[in-house]
C-alpha cells in the first residue's frame, strides 16, 4: 500500500467549503479508481487559516499513475478545489505503509 501526501491552505471561511468539495465532488471521482483504497483529510486552525491535509491509499503505483498521470509526484487539483485554497502543494510525496492499526484494507 502506498499512501500519498498532499496539504493546502485555506481561509477558515473558506474550509468548510473546501471540506464539502472534497466529499462532494473528489471522493467519489477517487472511488472510481482501480486500486484506490481510502482517504483521511486533516484539518488544523492556525491563526486566520486552516491548513488541510489529504492523505490517499493506493494498492500500487500503478493505481496511482491511473489517477494521477505519469508524473505521479505531480498534485491533482481541479480549478473548482484551487479556487477555495490560498496555496497547496504542487507536487505530493508517497510513503509505503509499512503498518496501520485500526484500519482495514480488505
């Protein structure tokens, strides 16, 4: 399993739109994916802005070039999602899940 990284930054007005978005429009776009296992988005308050992190699980590289493309470092970011961030990473970054507790993959 491979998970993939991705944070932005958001106005705190603008993070519940950001958070209905996501759930709204990008989870299922995900579920359609072969190989796509499941996401956790974290949110965090700091001063005026709320820092968002997205994190996906992938069976493979593969799974993830299905999505993503062949730069799979390369950040998916519709124009609707961009239009509610003030800034996001333009590139992800992939660990290997080495082990999870409490999650199940099956």
């Amino acid at each position: 399993m491979i998970a993939r990284l991705w944070s932005a930054r958001t106005t705190q007005a603008k993070s519940q739109s950001y958070l209905q978005h996501f759930s709204s429009a990008v989870l299922p776009a995900l579920r359609k994916f072969d190989g796509y296992v499941s996401t956790t988005v974290l949110t965090r308050p700091n001063n005026n802005e709320t820092e968002i992190l997205v994190i996906t699980v992938w069976q493979s590289f593969t799974a993830i070039d299905a999505f993503a493309g062949s730069d799979h470092g390369a950040a998916v970011v519709a124009p609707e999602a961009a239009a509610l961030l003030t800034d996001f990473d333009r590139r992800v970054r992939h660990f290997e899940v080495a082990t999870t507790d409490g999650l199940s993959f099956g």
